[in-house]
C-alpha cells in the first residue's frame, strides 16, 4: 500500500495509449489497485486511472460510499474497479457539467458528455461488469477512460470562458479542496 505520485498535465506519459491488461488475480494486479485507492482517496478523488500514476494499463477506479467534499453535491458512484474498458453511448444526448482532474490540479472546466453510457470490461478478478448508467456516473466513467487513450478533459472543453480556478469558480469548496 502506498500513495504514488499523481502525474500532472503536460507528462507525455499522460498522452499514451494505454495497453490492455492481459493477466487478473495477480499480486501485481492487487498492489497496482491497492495503490490507485490509496492515491486517490489522499486527495479525495472522484476516481483515477492507472496513466495518472504513470502505469501504462487499461485500468481505472472510481467511486466510494461516501460523499466526496470535491464534489459534495453529486450522487454517490458504486466504488469500482474497471479493466480494459469500453464505453458505448445509449442515444445522442450530451450534457454540460463542470469537471476537475487530479492531473489539472487548481482548475475546473465545462464538459461535454454523454448523458447515458454502457460500459463493459472487468473488475480485477476478471469477472465481467456491464452497467448501463447515466449523469454523474455516467460522466466520471467517460472522464476515467479518457485518460486511457491520453485525452485530459481540458481537450474537451468548447467554452473557454467556463473554464478556471476552482477556487474562483467555486469559493464555497475552497475549505474541501487542495487541487
Ligand atoms: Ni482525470
């Protein structure tokens, strides 16, 4: 167990593709996730993937069961662990919905998104997942994947004048905050 290093934007190593994870049940496979949970929740993160902490791997985490304060309004995400992924839109419509990113500490930005997604891969067991979700949910597990094919969410950003720092945007979370 231990905190690692959240890579931040500007890293060539947060712009790879990353590879598929070819063997589940490892110890390697565990210490890797044991890892990601323990990085993420130092900083109260809504979710994290393995490129952030320079791990070239098809894996990402997100979720808790307990209100994040980074994002004290939101719904509450089954905590999840998701290997080699793959998101499908459910219909046409995108939502705009402000985000944050542990690799773009200091910063939100409006986002576009799908409003509802299927996802299929597998947890770090190799036993299947397949949900069909929606909104926030929705929303994290398109952000997380996005960093396994090097796409950080300011790429995704249409209005730059809905793009800054958080504590500008959003003094009431300042208490909460340390990105
Ligand atoms: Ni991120």
């Amino acid at each position: 167990m231990a905190i690692r290093e959240i890579l931040r934007m500007g890293d060539p190593r947060l712009l790879r593709l990353a590879q598929p994870v070819t063997e589940f049940d490892t110890d390697a496979l565990h210490l890797l996730v044991s890892d990601m949970l323990d990085s993420m929740r130092a900083v109260n993160g809504a979710g994290l993937a393995a490129p952030q902490i320079g791990v070239d791997l098809q894996l990402v985490i997100f979720g808790g069961n307990e209100r994040n304060p980074r994002y004290p309004d939101r719904p509450l995400v089954p905590p999840t662990v998701l290997v080699n992924p793959l998101v499908t839109p459910l219909g046409d419509v995108q939502v705009d919905d402000w985000e944050g990113c542990l690799s773009v500490p200091g910063l939100r930005g409006m986002v576009p998104r799908w409003e509802a997604i299927r996802y299929t891969g597998f947890d770090q067991y190799g036993d299947p997942i397949d949900r069909s979700v929606n909104g926030f949910h929705a929303r994290v597990v398109q952000h997380e994947c996005d960093h396994l094919v090097g796409k950080l969410y300011p790429m995704r950003v249409r209005d730059f004048s809905k793009f800054g720092f958080t504590d500008i945007l959003f003094p009431e979370l300042s208490a909460a905050e340390d990105d």
